[in-house]
C-alpha cells in the first residue's frame, strides 16, 4: 500500500494552490479598483449635482433672464432678443422679488436686485456663480470642478406687455435645458482625483421653466 504523495501530486496541488491565490488576488484587485471607480464617478455626480439644482433654482425663481455672451457665441444677447434659441456656456439672471435666498431686496429699490451670472471656463474645467446686488461689486465663487462641458439652452418669448404694445423683441425666457459633462481630467488630460483608472465620465441634464409662465405667460 502507497503511502504520501508522489511528486508529481506535490506539484499538481502546489500549481492549483497557486492558482487559487492568483484568482484570490486578482478577484481583490478588481473589488478595490471598483470601489476607487464608485468613489470617484460619486465625487464628480456630487460635483455636478450641487451645481445643476443650483443653476435650475436659480432660474426658477429668477424674474429676468438672459444668455451671456462667450466663445460659443459672441452675440448670444443680441441673437436672444431677436427670438433665436441660444445654446451656449451661461446664463445670467436678474432678481426683484425677495425670495429664501434672497431676502433683503425690495421689488421697488433697484439697489437691492440681484445679477446672478454662470459661465463655465474651459481653461479651469470650473462653473462659476457671479452675484452682484445693485451695482456693488460682484462675488465670484466656484460651485462645481471636473466640468468639460456646459451648455444652457435658453428658449425666449415675447411678455404679454410686448405684445400689447407691439414690441416685436423677445424678452423672456420660455424654458432653460441645461446640461453638464464632467470627468476625471484637466484641460491637458491629466487626472485630477486620485481615485480609479481616470476614465471615469459623468453627464447629467435638466430643464426649468420660470415661474412668470405659470402665472399665465
């Protein structure tokens, strides 16, 4: 009767130990790799999320509204009125009634209105947030990073007091998209969260309507 195990059993259960840790370490590496993945592609929705239910907020609640004027389009304001539909990388917006962001303005002192300007600038891959009460000095501030994309239809319409009075100028807005690409790279391609593989892309939209056209414009 054989006793012990010959070498070549040795070797044979040695090769199927070894390739059990191999798929062990591999199975490991790809759980982490994903979990880095998740953290980041979370950063970047977080990034995007803030800034998107912002802007949308923002131009709900706004009285007045309007393209800015960039590299995708250099005459967006004068195209605006003249009732072509604006696609580009901002919007500005202009509050005279008080709301839960903007308590202190007085619809009949135009010293207390608020200007809220958005632009997206390709050099930092950032959305800033301009707001600027009466004439004072404006406050820049960053709201969202990792930003490829911008881009913010706005759709004009003619108010009710245009039409009346015959004024064939378009001076409001109808309806806003906007929408955000945003990605784990710099403007040089570089990666800017030490997290995943960097290959990671987030796209996110949404659509807001001012509050003037429920109230029958």
């Amino acid at each position: 009767m054989r006793r012990g195990l010959a070498l070549t059993e040795i070797l044979l259960c040695s090769s199927i130990c070894a390739m059990m840790l191999l798929a062990i370490g591999i199975t490991f590496r790809a759980s982490v790799q994903s979990y880095r993945d998740n953290t980041e592609r979370n950063m970047l929705v977080t990034e995007g999320r803030i800034a998107l239910r912002q802007m949308v907020t923002d131009i709900r609640l706004a009285d007045a509204h309007g393209p800015v004027n960039d590299t995708i389009n250099p005459n967006a304001t004068t195209e605006f009125a003249s009732g072509l539909t604006i696609e580009n990388g901002g919007v500005q917006i202009l509050k005279r009634q008080p709301d839960a962001d903007e308590p202190s303005i007085n619809p009949n002192s135009p010293s207390t209105w608020v200007t809220i300007t958005y632009r997206h600038d390709p050099a930092t891959l950032t959305i800033t947030r301009s707001r600027q009460v009466g004439v004072n000095q404006p406050q820049v501030v960053t709201i969202a990073r990792y930003v490829q994309r911008l881009l913010v239809r706005l759709e004009p319409a003619r108010s009710a007091a245009n039409i009346a009075s015959g004024d064939t100028s378009f001076d409001i807005l109808l309806r806003a998209v906007v929408s955000l690409e945003l990605a784990n790279r710099d403007a040089s391609g570089q990666r800017q969260i030490a997290h995943g593989n960097g290959a990671i892309t987030t796209r996110m939209l949404d659509a807001a309507v001012p509050r003037k056209n429920f109230a029958g414009i």
